[in-house]
C-alpha cells in the first residue's frame, strides 16, 4: 500500500463533491479527461535535456494533508522534490521485464518492486531515481512528458512507483492501461499538466500539488502551473483503488468474505 | 526519422478523412490531423482531406432512436446487453474469456484472493484461460515459483484450460504446454468472433483479429474479473483504417502495422478502437491479421479489429465447436477519422531505436551494421513467420552473417518448424533450412528474449547489441541490456539482414 494512501487524511464525507450516500457514484475515472478535448493537446517539443544537475537533497516523502479547517473546502496536498523525466517513459523503464517475478500482492515482494523503481532509465539520467543502497526514492512527484506508462499492461509499473514513494505522477498525458492501473490500485495520483512542465522543471525542485485547485507550484523556480482536474478517479485513489471504493460506496458488500 | 524521406511514398497513398464523428470528438481543428503527434513521426505533406460523406444521426420513424454502430460498439453492446450506447459511456460488460500468464497471473489471484475471500471460486472454470509462457526455460526460482502458484490455483479451482509445464528440461514432455498465450488463445480455439476477451497483457490485442473486442488490463481488474465475470469499460471510438490494394510479395503485415504506427504515433490511438478494412486486410491470412491487431498497443490503441470473414469461419472450423455471432459495423457507423492506405506502394519498414514509431524504410538503414537476428514472440513467432524467414534463406541460398535465434511461439509453431515442407523447397522443413543458413537451434516455445526476461533467458540482448527482431518493442533495455538498440522489422526484412549483416531490403532476395 502506498504511504500516500496513509497519510492522505482527507475523508469522502468531507468532500464537497462527492457524497457517500449516491447510490450509483459516477465512475469515470476510467480515462483522464484530456480524451475529451483530444484537438487541445499540445504538440510537443524535442526535449533539449534529460540530465539535470545532481543535486543533494534531503527530501521528505510527499505529503498529502487535508485543510486545517475542515468545514472549508478540502485541500489535499502533496509537498516534496521532483523527480524529471521525458516522452514516452515506457512499463520497460518503469520497472523492467527481469523484475516482474516480484508479485506485487506479496507484502515482501512488493517493497522490493519499489526498489527497482524507474531503474531501466537510460544512463543519460544522471541523477538516480533511488540511491544505491536504499528502497524508496527522496522524489515524491515524478514529472513527465507524453504518453506516460506506455507499453506493457504489467500493474507492477504504478505499484513499483507507489512502493518506492512516489505519490503523483504528473505528465502531459498517459497511456490508457498505466492510467487504468494506477487509480485501479490506488498507488499513485496520475495528474496531467496543462503545459509542458517537464522542459521547465528541473530534478530536484520543490514541488507542491495542490489538488482540489488543480495547482502545481514550483517553489525552486517560483512558478505555478495549473493541472488538469483529477476528477471521479480522485476519490478511487484517495479510497485506496477501486475495491476500496466500491466498498466505500456500497457497491459491494464491506467486507472480503 | 527525417520526414524528407517518408514524404515520397507517404503522399501518393495515404487520405484520411475525419470529421465523421460525434460532436465532442470531432471539433474543428485548423490541423488536417486531429491527433497529437510524437516528433519521430512526422510526416506533414502526406494528408489530404476529404469531406464527411455521412449524415447526421436522426430519430427512426419509430420514434426510437437508432444509431448505427461501429463492430467494437456493437460488440460493447451485446456484452452489457444495451441496445444503444455512445462512445466514452461506461458500461458493465460481460466478459467471455479471462486469460493470464505466469507475470501477472499470480499477482491477480493475489487480488482475487483477498478482495473475495481465501474460500472464493472464480465465476466461470470454462472462461479463465490460464497460459505460463513468459518466464519458463529458467532457473530464477522466483519465475518457477510463480509457475507453481498458477497451477495449486488451477488444481483448487479446476480451471478447465490450464496449459501447464513441469518438466521444464524437455518441453516437448508436457503435451499441455502451448508456449505464448496470444498465439495459443488462437490456436486453442479460445478466440471467437463477437465475443469479448480480456487479459493480464498489453498484446491481448491480438485476439481482435477475429472480429472480436480483446484488451490487455491489470491485476487489479483481472481480480475483479476472475471474481464477477464483468467489468467496468469505457466504450473507445473507432479509427478507421482502409487498406486497399494488392499486397506486394515482399511485404507482410508487419509493414502495414509499422506504417500505421509511424503515421499517428505511439500515442495516436489512446483509448481508441483500431479498425482494419479494405481489400489488403480481406487477403490476410488469420496469421497476418493477427500480427496486425497485435501492435495496436503500440500506438496506444485500446483494441484492434478485423470483420470476421470466410477465413476466420475456416481457421475456426476445426478449432471450436461453441456457437459464435460475428458483428460488423453499420455503413452509417461513426468513426472518428478515417486512413486510406493504397498498400501496393508501400516499401518494407522497419521501427529504429528506441520508440515502435520509430519508422523507416528498411532500405534506409543499410548501413546499420547489425549484431544478431531474432525471431520470435507473439508479433513475430508464428508458423507464418518462420516460413517467410525459410522463404528468404532459400531464395538466397547463402548462410547467415550475424548470429540468428529462432524463438518459435507455441509448441505447435515448434512441431510446424520441424515437419511442414517449405514450398518450392523440393520438401524441406524451415528447420532443414535454418540449419543449412547457419542459424541458432529453434529454442523452447515461450515469451523468450522479447522482453528481456531473467538474466539466463535464451538469446537475451545481455550485452549492448544491435538486434533486428520481428518482435514489438524497442524501447531502453526491452530485450535485456538498455544500451542495447532494436530494429523492430518483418519476417522477411530479419532473414534479409541475417543475411548480409546489415539491416536489409528483402527485395535484395526475393526478386
């Protein structure tokens, strides 16, 4: 189970926009909404650098944290340093075939599966994802470009992500199954941009998300960029995946037999 | 990938139309294409408009309202028992076959295990396709483990279709295993016109070149799936491709896919429905087909589908004796664009490192000096494939350059190897041939070193190597070594350039 699942202490009820007692909560997180408005996605740029700087960081995990006062609207919040990549950051970089024995319902296996995170990146990627030694990555939000989580349909992709740590990805689109899988498994927030914020930011930046304004705020470079509203998968993630939810909602009975 | 050099050939034979679609599909856009499209794949002179020629929908005299429907609709339809739907509706549908493997098959049980309870059985032990094929011929114990969860679950369950392996030394000792799950659906009858297939892979896919709906979904799903035979989906709309014209003898349909890809990108079809018609595609062997729905991944598409005709009823005939009912799209179908395809110009491609979009002509790339040939997987190992590799090896003559490793997909494909005569060969098989060439011994049916694997997998990329391989992807590090750079490339476009060493023509041999 993701950290973020944990620390995530919005709870439904206090949601404005979604209420416990719908009988049939609407359920379509099944694609980001980007598919809606195909013709205003941006045509991308080649990327003109993948090697950011290393830099030393002493970087907390992402938190996400709701609003000091809670009768106001929620504000689920994630804070931490970004982690940048490109374009079409394929299942094979993610987490490549030679891990996928790690059976992400096993509780051993799935930590281990986090520390293999994003380890088939090119060695143009100076800075690594997780050090040498360790199981979860200093970087809480994964910046990308297009076409997110391409290729394979492996689940171990979003688990291996939320296992090491991560908390939302945000990346100008994604591939359908990666998007499917990450809210189905509630492991990761699959956030788009509305912009192109890979070329602009940089690994190690401080990042806040703020959700339910849909706002990025780099702290490092001093700008804001708005994202894309998460929508009903929102709720899905924040229950822990769509098993969670729908005992959540009543959907099916509360309890494994 | 220069456009300069697609554009020749790109312009005389490719249209598209679009504009067809629904309102929220189809807003005006000044750009004649209406997809986003990866800068390796840009090819801006080749696209000419033409107008809608549909009408708008109107209400039947009935008062109800008919829509027409396109094949992935209608088959969306029938499984969620609605008469009407939309594309971008959710519905629940009924689920016909659930398949998984040895990499994703122990993690959805995991699933199904918990959310239903230790005592659960799953809805249908007729419907739950369960085929180890990934990580096989190895001595990661994790890997041989995971092999071992699948069948104590299918033994508990009494899962009707289990194509086990134990004796991983010889595999011919287990009469059970079949070896790459996409391939064996096929073979073992699993695939059916009209019906909907899901499973645990990306390349499920395949499946819809028999007219049906099969998608690649996670573990997470195929957990609810095993437990409730139905799941939640998002009708996709539909991308029309027509390919028209008489296939040149030096193409297959790996070509066409690769056109396709490097048309609209990697992500140009994302949660879309991929359809293929026109004269080229009705020529198409099952085989053929089958390498064309199965790469619809590769330009994000969600499905791929092929009309079920005369050559899916014969390729079915001895192969399943449940009923089916194939569905086609209606002519007032909405699609959402529209490609024309005049396939008698086109060259053989291939796809150059690191991206499926990657697309070139393979005569281009001559002077890509090349390290290894493999042939293999569930795109590129079919018994088809291997005879089209025996086919160049025989015009030629000569003796393979590179090292060339022979991956069959399935058991059957194995025994077709070493016993169908190759035509024109006065009676040899493919194995006679690849022998006289030069090539590697065929190896053990399974995923192989299409996608890397454990390090001991046979002709795994463990070094950084050039590889022309008639496998599906090329990204970083897919076939082992992340340095390594793949040539994704037909059947015949691989035997030429084991050839010569080089990445090669297969005019070069077959005319």
């Amino acid at each position: 189970m993701a950290v973020c699942r944990s620390t995530t202490a919005i709870s439904l009820s206090r949601n404005p926009n979604f209420s416990t007692t719908n009988p049939k909560p609407s359920l379509s997180f099944l694609s980001p909404p980007s598919l809606k408005l195909p013709s205003i996605l941006p045509s991308f740029k080649p990327l003109t650098s993948q090697s950011p700087p290393d830099q030393r960081l002493s970087i907390p995990r992402a938190t996400a944290a709701d609003s000091a006062t809670p009768t106001t609207t929620s504000t689920t919040f994630f804070h931490g340093h970004c982690y940048v990549v490109g374009d079409n950051i394929d299942t094979d970089q993610i987490i490549p075939a030679e891990y996928l024995t790690l059976v992400p319902s096993k509780p051993d296996e799935y930590e281990k599966l986090g520390s293999y995170a994003l380890i088939g990146l090119p060695a143009t990627y100076k800075t690594r994802f997780i050090e040498a030694n360790q199981t979860k990555t200093k970087y809480s939000i994964v910046i990308g470009g297009e076409n997110f989580g391409c290729g394979s349909s492996r689940e171990h992709a979003p688990v291996a992500l939320g296992a090491a740590g991560v908390a939302a990805v945000v990346a100008e689109s994604y591939a359908r199954i990666f998007f499917r899988n990450s809210v189905a498994t509630g492991e990761i927030y699959p956030l788009e941009s509305e912009v192109r914020i890979c070329e602009e930011c940089k690994t190690g930046d401080l990042i806040t998300i703020e959700l339910m304004e849909s706002k990025l705020i780099n702290h490092t470079s001093g700008k804001e960029y708005k994202l894309k509203p998460i929508g009903d998968a929102g709720p899905v993630i924040e229950a822990g995946g769509i098993f969670a939810y729908a005992r959540k909602t009543g959907m099916i009975p509360s309890h494994a037999p | 990938m220069a456009s300069s050099t697609i554009s020749p050939y790109s312009t005389s034979f490719i249209t598209e139309k679009k504009g067809l679609g629904w309102s929220a599909f189809s807003s005006p856009s000044p750009s004649p294409f209406p997809i986003p499209k990866c800068k390796k794949s840009i090819s801006k002179t080749i696209v000419s408009v033409m107008s809608p020629q549909q009408s708008e929908r109107r209400p039947a005299t009935t008062g109800s309202v008919k829509t027409a429907l396109t094949m992935t609709e209608k088959i969306f339809a029938r499984a969620s028992k609605k008469p009407q739907l939309i594309p971008g509706e959710n519905v629940w549908v009924n689920v016909d076959i659930l398949m998984t493997h040895d990499v994703c098959g122990p993690g959805s049980i995991g699933i199904f295990k918990k959310e239903f309870g230790q005592d659960a059985k799953v809805w249908d032990r007729e419907k739950v396709v369960i085929i180890p094929d990934h990580y096989i011929f190895t001595k990661d114990e994790r890997a041989n483990r995971n092999v071992d969860i699948l069948r104590d679950f299918c033994n508990e369950q009494d899962i009707k279709y289990f194509y086990d392996i134990k004796d991983l030394g010889n595999f011919k000792a287990n009469p059970d295993y079949k070896g790459v799950c996409h391939v064996a659906l096929a073979q073992e009858g699993h695939c059916r016109p009209g019906e909907v297939l899901l499973g645990t892979d990306s390349h499920t896919c395949t499946a819809g070149a028999f007219g049906q709906f099969a998608t690649g979904i996670g573990n997470t799903d195929a957990g609810f799936v095993l437990g409730t035979g139905k799941l939640l989906l998002k009708v996709p709309p539909t991308l029309r491709f027509v390919m028209d014209g008489e296939m040149p003898d030096y193409l297959q349909a790996k070509d066409l896919i690769l056109q396709i890809i490097g048309e609209i990108s990697v992500a140009g079809a994302t949660y879309k429905s991929m359809e293929f018609v026109g004269s080229t595609v009705e020529s198409l062997t099952m085989e053929e087909r089958m390498t064309l729905c199965n790469m619809v991944v590769e330009a994000g598409g969600k499905n791929g589908v092929v009309p079920a005709d005369s050559t899916t009823f014969k390729y079915l005939e001895d192969k399943t004796t449940l009923p089916y009912e194939p569905v086609y799209s209606d002519a007032q179908a909405r699609f959402l664009s529209e490609y024309r395809f005049d396939i008698s110009k086109l060259e053989p491609l291939v796809a150059k490192p690191h991206s499926p979009d990657n697309r070139a002509l393979a005569r281009e790339c001559k002077d890509v000096k090349i390290d290894r040939v493999y042939i293999g997987s569930c795109t590129g190992g079919k018994t088809e494939d291997f005879m089209a590799v025996a086919k160049v090896f025989l015009a030629s003559g000569k003796k393979v350059k590179v090292p060339t490793f022979l991956v069959p997909a399935t058991q059957k494909v194995w025994m077709d190897v070493y016993t169908l005569p190759v035509p024109g060969s006065g009676g040899k098989t493919c194995a006679q041939i690849f022998e006289e060439a030069g090539c590697d011994t065929p190896a053990s049916p399974s995923c192989g070193a299409c996608l890397g694997g454990p390090k001991d997998t046979h002709a795994r990329m463990n070094e950084p190597l050039v590889c022309v391989s008639t496998t599906n992807r090329n990204f970083p590090g897919r076939m082992g070594h992340k340095e390594g750079q793949i040539y994704l490339a037909s059947p015949y476009t691989a035997a030429a350039s084991a050839l010569t060493g080089f990445v090669t023509d297969p005019r070069e041999f077959l005319q």
